[in-house]
C-alpha cells in the first residue's frame, strides 16, 4: 500500500443527485380545520355585537370554558351545541356554517384577518327562509336560515 492513498471511501449514489432548484417552491397554505373556522365565527360574531362571553354562554346554555374553548377551536361542538350558540348570537345554524363555509371557499387570505361577509343566502332551499337580525361589525344585517 502506498502511504500516499487517502483515507476516505468513495460513495456511489444509488440514486441520480437531484439539482438543487432555482427558486424554492413555497409549500401549499395549510387548510384550516373546521372546528378552527367555526369557532373563529362565533368569536367574530359574538365581538362584533359587543358581547361577553358569560352572556352568550348563558343565552346558549352551555358553560362559559366550553364556548371559549369552541371559539379556540379547541373543542368540536355538536350540532346542537352549535346550533345553541348561533341562536344565542341571534343566528340560525345555516347562517353560522354559511358564514364558516365562505371562509374557507377564499384559502388565499389567512383565517385571521378575513372579515366576515354580509352577504344574503340563497334563498332557494327547500322550506321557505327564516330570516333573522343580527347586530354585527357591519351593522344591521339581515341572515337567512
């Protein structure tokens, strides 16, 4: 053996090296989970009318953490649960997964900083609408159920 021959083993890749990429590419936004968008608009909504969270839980009949925890998507609530809420916030359920459903419709904008619509629901639906007055950040705004 020559004393001159270097110490390191030659590797041979089984796999071709892939080029490094010019740009990188971003990776896609994350979607939301429904339980964060969800109680994203309660919490909106509760605001926007200018309520405590006691008052709305004691409308719904359900404990105080329990809605705080729903708005923090920490929890699931079931559709009653849901449905107590929305009521208690002068909604119907329809409206409150409405409003939950054009948030996630717009994935571009984080979920945060996306203001809640105002816009009527179709009124096409099987039994004739309901409609209902909520006091909201945008003023009176008149929901379909």
């Amino acid at each position: 053996m020559s004393s001159h021959a270097s110490d390191e083993a030659r590797v041979i890749p089984l796999r071709p090296v892939p080029a490094a990429p010019e740009k990188p590419e971003e990776p896609a936004p994350k979607e939301p989970l429904w339980r964060d968008v969800v109680g994203d608009v309660l919490r909106r909504e509760r605001l926007a009318q200018e309520r405590t969270l006691k008052d709305v839980a004691d409308a719904a009949r359900i404990s105080m953490p329990y809605l705080s925890e729903l708005e923090r998507g920490r929890k699931e609530g079931s559709s009653e649960v849901l449905a107590a809420a929305a009521h208690a916030l002068g909604l119907g359920l329809a409206d409150l997964l409405a409003l939950a459903h054009r948030r996630l419709a717009r994935p571009a904008q984080p979920l945060r900083s996306r203001p809640l619509t105002s816009q009527p629901l179709r009124s096409g639906s099987r039994t004739a609408p309901r409609r209902t007055e909520a006091r909201s950040r945008l003023g009176d705004i008149r929901l379909a159920a």
